[in-house]
C-alpha cells in the first residue's frame, strides 16, 4: 500500500512518512497543496493523510483537487488546531473515522488507514 502524508509542518509529514515505511508501507510526504497535486500526477496513492488547516490549498479543497486525478484514492484528515469546535467542524465535514487530532499515535493513524482501505 502507498500512502502520502501532506501537512505544512514539515518534520511531522517527513516522520510519520519514515514511521510508516519502518512498519512496512511505502510512503511519501509533501509540505504543500501543491507538491501534493504534483505527486498525486507523477504516482498512484492508495491513501491520503492530509492537513485540514494548510496555507494556499487547505485538506477539504485539496482532497477534492486530488479525487480529480486519482478518482480512487481515499483520505484521512489531521488537524493540531484541538479545540472542540474545530473538531466538531472536522468531523461534520469529513466524518470523525476520517479524523485523527494531533499530536497523533502512529498505531492510530495505521489501524484507520486499514479502516479506511477496507482490510
């Protein structure tokens, strides 16, 4: 399985992505909307972890951009902005499955991926 992690923060895109390898995924990062739209062109991902609140292109706008070019992909959602309210409007947008808090477990973040595959 192949899963990108994007989220502007850029040591945490870049460890979760290196955990993730060391459990036996392929995983790649991107600090931006952008690197992502280009990565999502260049390789197929089966799973998407993306930042809600980043700069130019935020994680609802992006997933949208990325379904365009991987219609298949599925996505999972980060925010470290852990208020309750935020986390009520991320959950009314993406659904709380989809929705992981930071700072977040690594054994979290790989059970929803599988959840979110179907495995």
């Amino acid at each position: 399985m192949n899963i990108l992690i994007v989220d502007d923060e850029e040591e945490l895109a870049s460890t979760l992505a290196e955990r993730l390898r060391l459990r036996g995924m392929k995983a790649s990062h991107a600090v931006t909307g952008e690197e992502a739209l280009r990565l999502t062109t260049e390789e197929s991902f089966d799973v998407a972890v993306l930042d809600i609140k980043m700069p130019r292109i935020g994680g609802i706008q992006l997933k949208q951009r990325m379904q365009q070019i991987q219609p298949g992909m599925r996505f999972l959602f980060l925010t470290g902005h852990g208020s309750d309210r935020d986390f009520e409007a991320g959950v009314t947008e993406v659904g709380e499955e989809y929705y992981l808090g930071k700072p977040l477990d690594i054994e979290e973040l790989i059970a929803k991926i599988h959840d979110v595959l179907g495995r």
